[in-house]
C-alpha cells in the first residue's frame, strides 16, 4: 500500500516520525513528550537492572551447584540452603522476590534440573530481549520509540481497539522503516481480553489511556512477567485530586482530599489500587519511581508474586486525618505486625491516631485514603535513571525537563508521605512568610530532616512531627508580630500557645539541596502556551477549545469544522424558536 504524504503531516519525535491527519481521527498528544522520554529511560535502565539481576542468579546458582564428587562438610552448608542464595539475590534487587521466576519465566524446570541440563551442554536460563506491551497504542509513536531508540528491547506488542488507530499505526511503522516494522507487532484487540489470554508474558507493559486507567488494572498485573514493570499513567486529575470524591472512591477505592498534597496523594492512590488489584492474584508491587507532571500522574512499579510477601500490604496502607481548620495532617496506618518466637504476626493497626479535635486549633478532621505511604521511589534506581539520561542527552527531545524533574525526585525524603506548604502555614497564621532557607534551617536545626518535592516549588517534605513545626512558626510569629485575629479563628488559637521549642534560626548548612546550590534548574515554565491535554481523537476542534489548542489550530487546518459549527446551531436555534 503506497503512503501519500501530501495527505499528512509529518510529526518527528526522538528517532520516530508518524504521519498525523487532519482530521484529528487518531489521538496525539505533543505534551506527552515528556511522558514518553521518561518512559525510554525507565525502560533502558530496567534492561539493564534486569540483566545486571540475570548475571548474579547465575553466579549464585554456580556456587551453589552440587558438585559429582563427594564434598567436605564445610562446603555442604552451602550447597544446602538454596534459600540463602535466592536472598543474597534479592538484597540486590529493588524488592524480595523469587529470582527464579523473575528470570526464567519462561523456563519451569528447577534449578537442580538447569544444572544437569547445563553440564550436558544445554544453555539454560538464557536472558532473553523484554517483550513489550503498549496496551493502547493509538498512532504507535511511543511503540515506535521503544523499538528504535531503546538497545536490548526484543518484541513490541502494540495494541487497540479502534480500527482507525490500528491503520494509522501500521502505516507509521511502514513510514519508519524494516526496523520499527520487525520490532512492532501492531493488532486491532480489546487490551484488557489481550492481557488477560496472555498471563506472565510480558516483561513490560505500558498503561497511557486517555482518563483513568483503573479498568485496565486488573488484566495487567496478570500479563506482567514476575520481576516486570508496568508503567501506568492516570490523567483524571480532577477526580484523583478531590474534585469528584465519590467517583475516585468508585474507580480507585481511595477517597482523595482537596488539599495542597492533592497530586503527591493522587500518585499515592494509584499505586494503592494497582496495589489491590495485585494482591488478588498473590501479587504485589515495588515502586521504582512515581512522577506528577504537566496534567497527570505516572508511576513505575515491578510486579512479584509471593503469599508470603503480599501480607505486608497493610503496613504499606494509612488513612489520612485533615484538619480543616489548620494545615496539620496525620497518618493512621491500617496494620501493623508484632514479632514472637522468630514469627511475625500481622495485626490490624493502633487507633485512633488523632482526637475528635485538633489538637493545635481545635477544629474537626477530614478522613481520606487509604492510600500509599510507603516510598515511592527508589533512590538507586533514580541515580541511575538521571545518569543515563545524562550521558545521553542528545537522544531526549524534553530532556530539559525530564533531567529537571528527576534531579528534584532524588533530592526528595523518600520515607515522608505527603508534605506541606510553607505559604498555607502562614496564611492560616496570617504572617509575612519567612524564605524557604531559613525554615528549612529551623528545622534542620531541632533535629529533623526536610527536602522539597518534586510535585510543588513551594512544597516541603519533613519527619517533624506538627507540634514542632508550628512551635517554629510561633517562634517567627514573636519576631514578626502579626496583626490581632479573632479568637476563633485557627491561627489565633495556635499563637496563644506558648512554644515548647525554642527555634533556632541560624543558616544551617544543609538548608539548600545540592541542586539548589549549583543553581541547577528543577521547575521549567512550559514550552509554549496552551501546554496541556489536547481533544479526544475523533472529536471536531472549535473555537471552544481555543484555551487547550491555542488559535492558530483553530485558524489552521480547521476553519471548515469551525465555520459549520455556528450554521449547525442556528439551524437548531431555528428549530427550537417557539411560533407563536
């Protein structure tokens, strides 16, 4: 089939070039750039983790062959306990797993039968090229990406349901070349059936729906191999961020919090529903890094099974006490777990963790959750995403961007959920704020860690419990009077306590982050205006949409869908005009 050109507009991203149509009949989405470029970098460095965890079950599995001739007694210890060897493995990896399966997923023989077939000459456990699952591919630019510019990825499965999409990607991946069209395997197929007739098969899967991917969740966690990723993108902020309280609660099973945290929270109530739709199928996940950007949320977690391991999920689980009258939060953990005997029992969390009333201002609480509270990253795994992407800069269209986010990500406290807001502090206590530095320094200074975070300029992350932070505030309130509020009023009710600490103000020498220090960039303006989620494919561009598209996309390619647009609704005004 030839390809007219003229028909199209050429999109180049990365290595990959799609033919766009005018007609808007397949989605594309050119913010998402940095979505994909963070994606190829995850995906890079997980083949090389993968292989790096490839290479240490062999020499494990080496050592603890068991030799033909008889051994001495020192050495049978060794040989005896295979479980050691699987836990040396896992210290290693990003979480307790069952190497084993992670790398011989494909291969159900028992390591005793991998040695004997080895010494017969049989290569055994070979690692082979991570299979790929893009479950909603759309015009295949991301599947086309990962087949061209990522080293060591061997198939990629590129999946959609609409028939349109399907074509436009079969036509991109023929526009791209014999490579992009060996690698990529474009089908017409409902995702979620696809994953479901596919258990265990894929090393990667990719999640990029346009709004929530909740019905996707289920079947994924059943496709990813043991040791896999999947990498899942939710864009319904509104819904995950307290706009629509009860349809989160409906699609996520979390009840989300209109606060300042709301999109730290939205990442976290994700990973607790893919968390839950996990431990269905004996499952459970390990973060390796979660990130909120532009208009939605991403988060990059791999996928084990174990029963043993899944009990652990309650301690991973807390529900969230807000105040409403003040910016104090807490977390009410929903289990805990008590060891006897060298056994661990699991039992259901201490509570109440807060009084009816708050105890710096006296107001009531909101409840939300559960969600996430255990990290959200892995600090390892971020070094080594931000070095590759430095080493190959030249390769990330947004490397800007994605380099700036990741830098501020592996600056962040990885065991604080949530964070706050130093001007919420001081418009509760109606005070001049004092500047980031000199906060941090009084923090630093009674002995508390703080970092920023990655998803708020203005947010600050701390394990100082709230008494201390507010004794802080107290302390710059007596230096930087305010003026008399009524008594009622939260911040009243927090000045008239005397401070318990006296805080210390002086210049603390890790106040600024090391990014902070060498001025490196960590939050970028967008590229360009109208920088956001872009129309559903398929659907007509108006003057309506002159804030998401800008008006040059309505000036452009559709002036004929604008100028029937008004004829349409006078014909509809003339039908509906009462006679009288």
């Amino acid at each position: 089939m030839s390809i007219d050109v003229s028909e199209f507009t050429v999109v180049k991203e990365g290595e990959a070039e799609i033919l766009m149509h005018a007609k808007n009949e397949v989605f594309y989405n050119k913010t998402q750039v940095n979505n994909r470029d963070i994606s190829i970098a995850v995906l890079r460095t997980f083949i090389f983790k993968r292989k790096q965890e490839h290479e240490s079950f062999l020499s494990r599995r080496k050592r603890a062959q068991i030799p033909q001739e008889p051994i001495s007694e020192t050495e049978a210890p060794i040989i005896s306990d295979p479980e050691a060897t699987t836990d040396s493995v896992n210290e290693k990896s990003s979480g307790p797993c069952e190497i084993s399966e992670v790398i011989f997923h494909n291969q159900p023989c028992s390591i005793g039968n991998e040695s004997v077939e080895t010494h017969e000459g049989k290569v055994q456990g070979e690692l082979k090229p991570p299979r790929v699952l893009e479950a909603l591919s759309a015009s295949g630019l991301r599947a086309i990406r990962y087949a061209r510019e990522v080293e060591g990825i061997g198939q990629v499965v590129a999946l959609d349901n609409d028939k349109a999409s399907v074509e436009a990607c079969r036509r991109n991946l023929k526009f791209n070349g014999s490579l992009a069209s060996s690698k990529v395997d474009s089908q017409l197929a409902d995702a979620r059936v696809y994953m479901l007739t596919h258990p265990k098969e894929f090393d990667m899967v990719d999640l990029d729906p346009y709004g929530s991917p909740s019905v996707f969740l289920d079947s994924a966690v059943q496709s990813i191999a043991d040791g896999g990723m999947l990498m899942c993108t939710a864009t319904d902020m509104a819904v995950l961020c307290g706009g629509n309280g009860e349809v989160c609660y409906s699609k996520y099973g979390s009840y989300p919090l209109r606060a300042k945290y709301c999109h730290e929270m939205a990442l976290r109530i994700l990973l607790s529903c893919i968390e839950s739709h996990a431990n269905r199928y004996k499952r459970y996940i390990v973060p390796i890094l979660s990130v909120q950007m532009d208009f939605y949320v991403r988060v990059f977690v791999r996928v084990y099974t174990s029963a043993g391991a899944m009990k652990n999920t309650p301690l991973k689980l807390s529900y969230i006490y807000q105040c409403v009258g003040c910016d104090s939060f807490h977390l009410q953990p929903i289990g805990r777990t008590v060891s006897k005997h060298n056994s661990v029992r699991y039992l259901p969390g201490f509570g109440p963790a807060v009084p009816q009333e708050c105890s710096d201002c006296g107001k009531k609480y909101n409840m939300a959750g559960p969600i996430w509270s255990a990290p959200i990253h892995d600090p390892e795994w971020v070094t080594s995403i931000l070095e590759d992407v430095k080493l190959m800069k030249d390769r990330y269209p947004a490397y800007n961007r994605i380099s700036a986010v990741l830098t501020t990500i592996s600056e962040e406290l990885p065991d604080v959920p949530l964070f706050l807001s130093l001007h919420n502090l001081c418009a509760t206590l109606k005070c001049n704020s004092p500047s980031a530095v000199i906060f941090r320094s009084a923090v630093i200074n009674a002995g508390y860690r703080i970092s920023g975070t990655h998803v708020n300029p203005l947010g600050l992350k701390s394990d100082a419990p709230m008494n201390v932070i507010w004794d802080i505030m107290r302390c710059w309130v007596k230096s930087h009077p305010v003026k008399a509020q009524p008594p009622e009023h939260a911040g009243s009710i927090i000045l008239a306590k005397e401070p318990e600490l006296q805080a210390n103000f002086a210049r603390a020498v890790a106040s600024l982050s090391k990014a902070q220090a060498k001025k490196i960039a960590r939050f970028l303006p967008n590229p360009e205006r109208h920088w956001g989620p872009k129309l559903r494919a398929g659907r007509t561009i108006t003057s309506k949409h002159v804030s998401l598209l800008g008006p040059q996309a309505i000036n452009g390619s559709s002036n004929q869908e604008e100028g029937d647009e008004p004829q349409a609704k006078r014909k509809r005004a003339e039908d509906s005009t009462p006679t009288s």
